[in-house]
C-alpha cells in the first residue's frame, strides 16, 4: 500500500465554488438596536432618509447671509455696503451667520467673513457671490426618501455620524454568526495549564475567537477534543445544535489520523465536500456541510488554520452577514528576494514590508514549517504565488494583502 | 474693524511639534489583563519567551521519524527498507510522526508520506533527509528568554497565538486613554430627541466616541453645552476632572462666537497653544493644554471634525498608548479629475477609490462645504494635496489613505 498523500489536491477557487454551491449560505435575520451599539455591525437594509438632509438650506462658512444680486459687482477697491440685521434679510442687508446656521428668510447666499470689512452698523462687501453661494442647500447631503445606508454595510465612525443626522436611532443589522470552535489533539492542554513534556498548550481557539471578534461573529469555546471518534463527534454534533458555523482545526490529514473528515461523514450527509486542497500551508483542509451548516475543518498548525481562515471560513462568514466583500487592503511592493514555489499550488508567502525612500518592499520571512507562529508575528502581509508561477522574482512587483500596519511608514 | 478671518494661520507640521513639544504626552499606566480580553490593546512592555518554542524537536510534515543516515542514497528505484516502531527509533527504524508530533528519541530527520511506501512491518524510502530535515528544532520558534512581542504591539490574533504558545496567559497593557467629549452649540439637540425647525441633531459625540473605541480608547460622554462661556467652562472643568484627554466640537471660529478657545484661555494656562491651522477643512480647529492634559478643540462641522481627529487626536491618543505609529492603509491611485487647491493650505480631498483592470482609481467626492457628512459614506479614504501645489490633475498618481474598503475589489 502506497500512502501518496492526497489522491487529488483540489484547487482553492474550485473547492470554494463547489462548497458555496452545496451549501447555498445565506444572509442571517436581523436584530434592532440603537445606533449606539451599531459600531462594525452590518445593516440588514437599506437606510432611507425619513428627512432632508441638511433639513434646512444653510451656510457653508462662517460671515453673513445676504441676497446675492446685493453683491454683484462688489470688488476690494469698490465694495457694496449693507447694513447689518439681527431679522429677516431685506434688500441691501446682510445678517451674521456661522457655518451651519440655517440662512434667514431673505437671503439667498452667504458671504464669507475674510472678504468683508465691518463698521458701525454696516458691513463692506468685497466680493460678489451667485445665488445659492456658500450655502448648502436643504436636501443636498441626503434627499429625503433616497438611501443613504445601504444593505450590507459595516457601519463605521463616519457611517454612524450620517445615520444620526437623519434622525435615525434604532437600526436593523444582520445578526452576528455564532462560530463553535473546536481543538482536537491527544497533545493539547488547555491555556492556563503547564503543559507537560510533549504536550502542547492550545492556541487555536484564541486564535479563531479572536479572528471571528475581529469580523463581527460570535464565537463559541466547544474546547479541546482528544484523537477518538466519540469525544470529537460529541462536540462537532454540539457545535451543530449551538451555531450558524463549525470550526476544528487539528486531526486533518491524510492516513490513519485523519478523523475530523472521518467522523464527520458519520453524523450525516453530505459530510465532506472537499479534503485537500492545492495550496501551501494548508494543505490538509477539508469542508464540510452537515444539517446545512458550514463545517470547516482546518490544519493543527496555527498558521496553516490561519491562512484556511482566511480563504475559506472568512468569506463565508462575510456572506453570512451579508457583506459582499471586505477585502483587506493591499498594496503593491518589490521582493526583496527570489523565492520557490510548486507548479500546481497557490503559495501564501508571509512577508514583512517597509517601506524606504517613499516605496514599498516585501521581504519573505524565512520559515521552515507551517506550525511556526513567529512567522506571523514577524509578518505584516501575505503575497499569493499563483499556481501557475514556480516562483517570484526578486525585485518583481507583487500584490501584499495586509494584515498588520507597516513599521516606519508615517504619514500625516 | 476688519475681521479678515484668522491673523495667522499655522501650518499642520508646525502645529502639532510646538503641540507635543509643550505638552510632553507620555505613555499611561499599565493594567495586568487576560489574553482572552487582549484583542486590540497595547502591550505595555516587552513579552519575552518563558520557554523555547516549539519547546521540543518536532515533526514539520506527517510521516515518519528516522534517522537520517538510513535514507542516505534511497530513490524511488532504490528505496531504504526501514522496520516499523512504536518506540525509539534505531538503525534502520522507524517510526508514523504527525506534524507537530515531537521528534521520538534515536530520531534526527522526518520523511514525508509522500515519498514512502508501507508494506507490513515495514516502510520503503524513495528520498533521502538530512540530519535536521522536517524538523522543527527545539527553540526555532522562538529562543527562551528572548523577546517575542515588543512593548508597544497592539495585540491581533496572530500576536495572541505566539502569546498563549509561549505559555503566558496574562498580559501588561497600556490603560484606556479616557477621553471626554463634549459638543457646543445652542443648535444642539440629543440623539432620539425631535430636532424642532432650526435645530440639528448633535451627531459628533457618537462619531468621536466610536473613532476612540476604534482606537482602543475610553470615550466619556459629557453632554451637549450651549453656547455660554459658563456651561462650556463646567463641563471642560468635568472632563479634565475624570479623563485622560478632553475633545469639543463647535464654539470655534474667529470672532464673537468663538467660545471654546474663549473659556479654555480663561480656565488656565497655557491654555490654548494653536488656533486656526493651514488646512482645509478643519481651519478653526485649536489645539489647547489644561492642567497638563490635551484639549483638541475641533469644528462644529463633522466632516471638517473628523478631520482634525484625524490629524491632531489620533497621533496623540496612540502615543499615550505608546504605539509610535499606526498609519491607515495606503495605495497609490490615479486621480479621474483634476481638482483645485489653495496655495499655503493643506487640503484633505475626500475620495472615492475604485478598481478597474487591475489599476486603482481615485474619484474625488463633489462637496460643497465641510459640514455634507455624505461626503464621508460616499468616500473610502482621503488624498494630502500639500500646502505647496494649487491642485492635482487629472491621471496623476496620489497616495490614498483609506479609511473603508474598495468596492468590488475582491481578491483571494
């Protein structure tokens, strides 16, 4: 008998389209909250103005509303004078006015401050202005009825500040995916606990809990399971009754250890779809459906889960919440070195950038298995290595996607 | 009287240097917290490895530990024979290895499944390893004693892996900085509360307190204050009684209604530092310090608000984190229009970037006036156009610094 690994390495975008199509993920319901509680939470409909927005016409800058054919013609050498009002604004007067007051029944426009002189009663006028000039008119930030938030969005500070200057209190965002999480391994302790020679304190679930935090789901600790069918069918048929998403990470492979993929065709159809897919690390990912639910069964290796995370469980939880897509940002930078690869695998090189001189450069962070942590730590981005490419070049420009800030780059 | 706006405007470098110089910001205190609630807080000082990571030889691949010199000139046409063991591995033994599995005594090398047939009791070798091959050695990781997270790291998922792999379950971090936020304005009205005709929803101290919950820090909320110098004074006194660092929008401008700077001066020395900065928006923004704390005093205007934040709060509130820089994603992007500036004036254009055959696009928003809070859900990041170019043209190359995601910019 000749163990070759995987029969088929199945590649990521194939697998991926196989998985979303069983599985048909859609949006999960809604909750109503205040917008106080609204921060990188998702809308779950649109946000239609119920008002205009500014409610009222109103003055772009601070100095003093006035009707504009009172200005015409007005310039430094030859200035239009108005007399000052504290009321409505009738020909040839002009009211002080602060940027976002509302404009006073008469005027049509404001002037700003730097372009007028004052004296006694009156102002002098320096400049012309047109009518409608520094004013903001009613409705020209929002139209009443419009959609000013749409559906999907992952409310930020600058979104909260638009919902509240409709009047809008109360929101409906997409409930957050529960994601149970599960470690598996004979060699696992819990954190907290001396772990003994040989064993291994568990790092994973952290890892995931946070990572689910960080996108707005809410993870559950199923805790460690041992390598036995049993222990480990308990706790994924736990998981199931718990939450929208299944994650275990250890117990991947290929050969006798192989039971997450093992035990998870035991407790129903369809069980897995895909187990091991073309790509470095991560090798040994298996997803799965059972009783409609996504099941993603990653690597031990933190790194290599990490990376599964992120190409399979990530987007999913996106469309769970119903985000289209919320791609980390990237940026492009030159290697700073030649690396390998293998034809027929997608890479996921860690690397480091800085930048020097105003331009951006990736050096691949040296690693020799995909369990070494540090790899990460050390890295601030991944390039990915197409299947096609034996390699990259040094000094050839590649896509970074990333996920730690930059060190040294400073910008104001 | 000529009111021509501020006598001297202050350009932005300038302003913030004279700033720290006189307010000396330093780092705050620290608290001892979970791992589990570290996500996103700083790291106080330096973790450094209690033990060495992996903390013993292990396993890089699955399949079998052996002694190195046995697989010396095996091929596929002339495989090694090696026995099969549950114990120490001797001459010409070996032993099923999982990756992540420690390396079993007699050991030096591992052989991938891949390259290896069993049959019996025995396995056949295709490839030779030498002495250290798909081993990760004892320490590789991370070396005892050695620093594996720097003071001043704000903890994501990765860093807290590398954390709980080292066996460290509590973590020094810095404190919340508190920040109070007070809006002014006679305008004002709460959130939830019907704004009567001429009055406008205060939606600043939602968006201030979501930017320092984004940041890490502490938001207090004081209230709105009208504009009198009594009411504002009370609650400036409140904040700098119970934070760490003291925000206003509103009141601040040039002449009779600029309160803020007004009160501030009259509370104390040195009171205010800087008023009116060579930017656009933001130009009334001052910057001020009460009993050795800082009071960013910023527009009424959210937009041109958020944008002092950005430039004067922000770098402030990280260094009393101790974080020396925390830049927003940038990417290079090619303007679709050409756009105005003013000489002299650092101006902050909204943006809204996009990707199209793989090239990134920056649209500047139409705006009219700071106060379009639209501008903002319309943009996903902002272009520097320096205080020395009278605007940028069409097809030029501009740093984006973002601040929300690239539509359709999917990418895995």
């Amino acid at each position: 008998m000749r163990l070759k690994g995987f029969e088929k390495l199945t590649n990521i975008d194939e697998a991926l389209s196989t998985f979303v199509k069983k599985l048909k993920p859609e949006r999960l319901g809604f909750e109503r909250i205040s917008i106080q509680a609204a921060l990188g939470r998702v809308t779950a409909e649109d946000i239609q103005a119920k008002n205009d927005l500014p409610p009222f016409d109103r003055s772009a800058v601070d100095g003093y509303a006035v009707r504009a054919r009172d200005t015409f013609e007005a310039s430094q050498f030859s200035p239009k004078f108005l007399k000052l009002t504290e009321n409505e604004v009738h020909e040839n007067e002009a009211r002080e006015i602060w940027t976002g007051n509302p404009l006073p029944k008469g005027a049509d426009a404001a002037v700003m401050l730097e372009y007028t002189k004052k004296a006694g009663g009156k102002i002098e006028v320096e400049i012309p202005v047109t009518p409608g000039g520094n004013v903001s008119k009613r409705g020209e930030d929002v139209q009443k009825g419009k959609v000013a938030i749409k559906a999907g969005t992952r409310l930020k500070p600058h979104h909260l500040g638009l919902v509240a200057a409709l009047g809008t209190t109360y929101v409906k965002v997409v409930k957050k995916p529960k994601v149970a999480i599960l470690s598996t391994g004979n060699e696992l302790v819990e954190l907290g606990h001396k772990a003994a020679p040989n064993q291994i304190v568990d790092t994973n679930r952290l890892i995931f809990s946070s990572m689910c935090q960080e996108l707005g789901a809410e993870p559950l600790n199923l805790g460690i399971a041992k390598d036995n069918l049993e222990e480990i069918g308990a706790k994924i048929r736990e998981g199931l009754e718990k939450a929208d998403v299944v994650i275990t990470t250890g117990g991947t492979s290929v050969g006798y250890l192989d039971l997450v993929p093992t035990v998870v065709n035991q407790i129903g159809a369809p069980g897995v779809i895909v187990h091991g897919i073309a790509m470095r690390p991560g090798m040994p990912t298996a997803l799965a459906i059972l009783q409609g639910k996504p099941v993603f069964i990653l690597s031990g290796n933190p790194v290599a889960a990490m990376i599964g995370f992120e190409v399979f469980a990530r987007p999913l939880l996106l469309k769970l919440l119903g985000v289209d897509s919320e791609p980390r940002s990237v940026l492009e930078a030159r290697l700073t070195r030649r690396v390998a690869s293998a034809l027929g695998r997608r890479v996921f090189l860690r690397v480091s950038v800085f930048e020097r001189d105003g331009k951006f450069f990736a050096e691949p962070v040296r690693i020799k298995g995909s369990g070494v942590i540090s790899t990460m730590t050390k890295a601030n981005g991944y390039v990915i290595i197409p299947e096609n490419r034996e390699g990259l070049e040094e000094g050839e420009s590649a896509i970074v996607h990333l996920f730690d800030k930059i060190e040294g780059a400073q910008r104001v």
